[in-house]
C-alpha cells in the first residue's frame, strides 16, 4: 500500500474515532433527557434554526410530510406522511416492511444467535429474554432495519395481524450507527426496546422489536396509553388484544433509530436486500406457498401460545 493510499484509510479511521467518541463517550442517559426536553419547546424560530442544523448533519427530506410547518423540532422528529406518500404492497404472501430503512444484519436464526453487524453475533435471548420465543424462532428470518436521523420515524404494521403482548425492557442508549455497531458487542441487547407480538390470521408469530438509542429512548405505541421511555417504570410486559391491518401505524419513535423484524422458519427474505433503502410498505419477507390457507397455520397454532 502506497503512502497515497495509507492517507485515506487513516483518516477515515481517524473520522470513525471521532464519531464513536462525540456518540457514545458521553453521558447517553443526560443528553438524551435534555434533547427530549429541547425539541419540545414550541418556539417557531428554535424550530427553524434546530432544522436547518439537522440539515447539515443528514438528508432531510419533508416533501412528503403530511405538514410543511412543525411547532417544535419533537413535531418534525415524529412528523406523519402525506396520503399515499407510501404504498402499502397488498399481496398477501408478502410481509412489508414496517418502516422507512437502511436493511443491515439479516437472514437466518442459527443457534439461537443472529448478526449485529459482520462478525458480530448476538444471543436471540440477550434481546428478547423469553425462551420460548427464542426456540420459536429457529431456524426463522430476521431483518434489521436502520432509520437514519432523517427518515421518517414511524412504523407500521407488516402484515393483517392482532398485537397480543408488548415486553418493554429498559435499557442503555448507545448509538446504533454501523460505527458503534462493528465496536459494541450485543449492542441491541444493551439499549432500551419494545418487543411487539403480532399474531398472523393463519397462528403464525411475527415479532417486532424497536429498539432506542441516544436521543431517541422514548417509544410511542399507538394502541398503548402509556409512553415508554426511560423513567418507565411497569408494568413492563403488556397483555394486548388489538387488531391491525396491514401498512396501519403501530407508534413512532422520538428520533432515528432500528426495527428488527423476526419471522419463524419458512419464511423468507426478499432478495437483494442488504445494504438497500427500503421503504415502509415494500415487500421485506416472502410467506410460504399456501401461507394464507389452514395447513401453515395449524403446523404451527401449538408451537408457540400466549
């Protein structure tokens, strides 16, 4: 390697340093309250200055929010979509993706453990801490879907389903950029989350689990009247019995953060996804031949019950 070369490398080590140490050697849980408190305050000229400082750092795009103006930076965070801004892909052996994303980590459980980032496996019970849910999984798919800072920060329902149980499990909240994710072990299983249980017509379980990070703890549930954020205090696992239909807004996070997506084995994912912009609505995994009818469903019914 040329010293030509050598440069380039340096530096963009020496930018990743920098960006892991202004991220994540700080204090997290502080900043994250304070940012909470700043982008409520409703002043027109603090908004203004907040966004066009967000300009500098990420592609903001507003061209298809459902309003032009927002009362505070918090209201353009969580802002909603224009009608149609977003198709919702109807086919029925498709599960869409819940949000707007960058695809990282995905395909196959494999003993219990999927990817965080290459080379960087996690335990499936680290995150979820239910065993049985665990076991549920193997040999399943999973997604992991990263919002950026600009993206739209709301999530959706993949498919037809009725919601029957959140966990929602407290948490650090380290930043979850691919930087801090090649360099923190069982980050996801560190930082706060929700896990979403959402039962398909035919039995099976998809499972959702978006998880906060600096600036962002702070998980808004539609269906739930409580929000769930760092002084949560319970109750942490939420019986649920509520319908939803495919594309329909399940919550909304404070900023940009990560949705992973677990669905059980015989389920696939669509090709060419990783490293792919994907928007909320587009086809994420493939339902097996027949899903819709009985014989899928009932093979499954016993595997995993409330």
């Amino acid at each position: 390697m040329t010293g030509r070369t050598r440069r380039p490398a340096i530096l963009r080590l020496l930018q990743e340093d920098l960006n892991f140490l202004l991220t994540n050697r700080i204090p997290r849980r502080a900043l994250t309250r304070l940012m909470g408190w700043l982008s409520r305050l409703e002043q027109p000229w603090l908004c203004r200055a907040g966004i066009a400082v967000w300009r500098l750092f990420t592609e903001l795009d507003l061209s298809d929010s459902r309003r032009a103006r927002f009362s505070s930076l918090h209201d353009c965070f969580t802002r909603e979509l224009a009608e149609g801004a977003r198709p919702i892909d109807r086919d029925p052996a498709l599960l869409a993706s819940p949000c707007d994303a960058i695809v990282g980590a995905c395909g196959t459980v494999t003993e219990g453990a999927v990817l965080q980032a290459k080379g960087f496996p996690y335990p499936l019970m680290d995150l979820l801490g239910d065993a049985a849910l665990v076991r549920y999984y193997r040999g399943g798919s999973y997604a992991t879907l990263r919002l950026t800072s600009g993206m739209y920060h709301r999530f959706h329902a993949p498919a037809d389903c009725r919601i029957e149980q959140v966990n929602y499990i407290s948490g650090d909240t380290w930043n979850v950029n691919p930087i801090a994710l090649q360099r923190i072990e069982r980050l996801f299983c560190k930082n706060e989350r929700a896990i979403i249980r959402c039962r398909l017509a035919c039995g099976r379980l998809i499972t959702l689990v978006p998880v906060a990070a600096i600036l962002v703890a702070s998980i808004r549930l539609r269906f739930l009247d409580v929000r769930l954020h760092l002084r949560y205090r319970g109750p942490h696992v939420i019986p649920c019995d509520v319908a939803a239909c495919k594309g329909e807004e399940l919550g909304w996070f404070e900023h940009g953060s990560t949705v992973i997506v677990f669905a059980p084995a015989g389920v696939s994912l669509c090709s060419g996804l990783p490293g792919t912009r994907i928007n909320m609505g587009r086809g994420l995994m493939q339902l097996p031949a027949g899903a819709s009818g009985d014989a899928w469903g009932d093979a499954w019914r016993g595997g995993f019950s409330r």
